[in-house]
C-alpha cells in the first residue's frame, strides 16, 4: 500500500527535525542537489537582534544541512562537513541573498 501523502508536502521536515514550513523562504537547485532556505528564529547579540539562517541539502539521502548564517556582514558562515570550501559555495551564497530579498512565501 502506497503513502497517501504527496510528494510535494509542505509538512516535510528540516534537517535539525522541525518542520519543513517553519521558517521557509524557497529552494533552489543545482543539479540534482535540491537547497532549502529557512529562516530560524533571530537571537541577541551585539545589542541588536541578529537572524540565523539554516540551509538544506537534498540529492536522495534526506536533507543534510548544508550551513548556518547569519544577517551579520561580520559573521562567517558555518558550512557542514564536505561543503566546506566547495566551490559551489559562492554561488549558493547569492542564492540564498535572492532568497532573503525575496522569499518564495505562499
């Protein structure tokens, strides 16, 4: 008996186990990696509020992070594991800045 739940289900989950509609600002794709983009919840630093960033990873293993950022231009992100000085990582960044401009928000 197959699942009744679509492929497209909103309600899938990140890769920290929340939901998938929590925060989602929109994917992008690159040969078969799919990203995706979520906002996390802003946090205190350096007397103002700094917003956190959590990007996704599919390509059929289930969504891995791929790193975490932050709004602050002084901030480096984290990238994860093998991502970490990919040469894809440039062009995921300008990715994820049109993304922050203007979210793929339903």
């Amino acid at each position: 008996m197959g699942s009744t739940v679509p492929d497209e289900d909103p309600y899938n989950l990140r890769s920290d186990g929340k939901p998938g509609i929590d925060g989602y600002l929109g994917s992008f794709r690159r040969g078969p990696a799919v990203f995706t983009l979520y906002r996390l919840d802003g946090f205190p630093a350096r007397a103002r509020k700094v917003i956190e960033y959590l990007l996704d990873v599919e390509d059929g293993a289930g969504p891995r992070e791929c790193c975490r950022f932050t709004d602050d231009p002084e901030d480096v992100p984290e990238w994860n594991g093998r991502w970490n000085g990919d040469e894809w990582c440039g062009w995921i960044m300008q990715q994820v800045q049109v993304l922050i401009a203007e979210p793929d928000i339903h």
